[in-house]
C-alpha cells in the first residue's frame, strides 16, 4: 500500500498560505506580478552546467569526457563553447530583464537581445585569456605545495583550483555588467570548496590557496602576483558605513590591498582598506587591520609586543 494514499496532507491550505506569504514579501517592494509571467531570474542549475562545459573546453584533456581523443579535442571545445554560449545568452537576458524592470522606458526586447549577445561574445573571446590566468595559477599550486606530485593532480584535485576556475570566470561576467550571474557562478564554488571569492576581487598572476578551507576574499579585495593564501583566511571589510536611508552604502573600497609576493599563513584575519606590502609574511591567527611596510613578518608575538601601534583586534 502507498503511504501516502492515506495521507491527508492540506496541500490547499499549505498552497494558499505559501501565496500569501509571496504577496505579503512582494508588495512593500514593488514586485507584485501578473499570475503567468515568465521566469525573471537567472538559473544557479542552469549556471552550474554552463561552468561545467567552460572547465571541459579550458581543460578538455583533464576536465573534459574520459573518452576524448586529441585527435577530436578542438572540435569537442568548440561544439562544448558553443553550447555553453547559447545556454549562457538565456541567463544574461534573464539578468537584463531583472535589471531593468523598474526602467521608466524599458528596453525593447530586441535591443536587450543585441546587448546581452554583445555580452556573451566578448566572454567567449575572453576564454583564451582566462585559460592562461589558470595556467599561471595550476603553477604556483604545483610550485608552492611540495606534496603535489604533477600538475595534473593539482588541477584534479585542489579545491584552490576549483575556486580559481570559477573565480576567474566570475570576474569576467562581472566586468562585462552581469553581477547576478557571476555571483551564482562564484557561490557554486563556495558551495563545493569552501573557498568564498567575491568575483568583483581583483586577483593576480600566480595565485595560490593552498588547503583552502574557510578562506573569504570580499568584493574590493586587490591582490597582486605571486600571492599565496593558507586555509581560513579572511581578506575583509573592518566597518560598513550606512547610506542616507540606512542601508549599508554599497560600493566603497573597504578590503584590504595585498602586493606582490606575499604570504599569508592560516587563520590570519585582515580587515579595512590596509595594504600589506610587497614580500611580507603575514602568520598564521594574526588579527591585522593596520597596513604594514614592504618585506614585514608579523606574527601574534610581534603584535603584542608592539600592542600601542600595531593594529591589534578585537578576540
């Protein structure tokens, strides 16, 4: 016997008060619709298809079908881009259709048609670029970590170079104007890493995160090349100043700045718009919110030594 004929679950009124709570959220914000409308957000499923394509056709021998022959790799990547490009123009109209939904004169269909196509376009010329960004990165992972045994193991298996792909693919969407969508591609790898990278974060040639776990990059962030960052380390804002009405003032420079050639030892916490100079180390379960010189090492027994100037945080 099914369980569930003898089930008596309410699903009119479960339905009903699901639709009054809708109306309850909508109406305050202006966002009461016609019953029908049409699908007005972008797909995080849809999105995690499309990444998945993109790291096939960057890495088709490695990320791609484990049946594909060299001999047919240029025309997997490019019926894959193809592919992911048709699915991604959908996902970019949806973005400019929320986008400009409370627009005094709307954008035609068409015109926002052309524009998201001009959008995607400029992403797929993009993909060479980002492939060599990538490139740099796997280097730095295989260089920097002496248990990885091939470079092939560290694109495979490092969580770091998970959140990079999606990183350095979120950058562009976000550069390009589609900051919906290149969050959700962002956050598809905080969901699956660990690792939450803003995608408006400007990161550097030669990048690496090593272990990975609990590192948070906010959306100001700068970091230069050849930077290095161990697991839970937080690159964030030390205030959030409100607007006129109250609301957070969105925007504003408020992560730190990290030149070239630093090093970031696990667990470190660096709030506010400071700058860790170039070459410094930066050790593990420091709490930093003061920018230090070029060439610095601060650790916890340097900042309690040096407690009246140093910056020292809250526990």
């Amino acid at each position: 016997m099914n369980d569930s004929s003898q089930a008596h679950w309410n699903l009119d009124h479960i339905v009903s008060g699901l639709r009054d709570a809708r109306v309850d959220w909508r109406g305050p914000r202006g966002r009461l619709r016609e019953s029908g409308g049409d699908r007005e957000f972008p797909s995080q499923q849809s999105l995690r298809a499309i990444v998945l394509q993109l790291c096939g056709a960057l890495f088709p021998m490695r990320l791609g079908p484990i049946d594909l022959r060299s001999e047919v790799e240029d025309f997997y990547v490019g019926h894959t881009i193809g592919s992911a490009l048709d699915a991604l123009l959908h996902q970019v109209c949806l973005e400019l259709h929320h986008m400009g939904r409370n627009q005094t004169e709307p954008e035609s269909d068409e015109s926002m048609r052309a524009r998201a196509a001009q959008i995607v376009r400029q992403f797929g010329a993009a993909l060479p670029q980002v492939r060599r960004a990538l490139d740099l990165d796997v280097t730095a992972a295989y260089q920097g970590d002496p248990a990885a045994h091939s470079v092939d193991e560290v694109l495979l298996c490092y969580p770091g170079v998970s959140a990079m792909i999606h990183h350095r693919l979120a950058s562009v969407l976000y550069k390009l104007g589609v900051p919906m969508l290149a969050r959700i591609v962002a956050e598809i790898a905080h969901a699956d890493t660990g690792i939450d990278i803003h995608p408006g974060a400007t990161i550097g040639k030669s990048f690496f995160i090593d272990h990975g776990t609990g590192v948070v990059i906010g959306e100001t962030a700068i970091i230069g090349d050849r930077v290095r960052l161990y697991q839970m380390v937080t690159l964030g804002a030390k205030r959030f100043p409100p607007g006129e009405n109250g609301e957070l003032k969105k925007g504003l420079p408020r992560h730190p700045i990290i030149e070239d050639d630093v090093v970031i030892y696990s667990g470190a916490t660096i709030l506010g718009r400071v700058t860790i100079g170039r070459g410094s180390v930066i050790g593990g379960n420091v709490w930093l919110t003061r920018s230090v010189p070029a060439e610095s090492n601060v650790t916890q027994a340097s900042l309690v030594n040096n407690m009246p100037n140093c910056g020292l945080g809250g526990a």
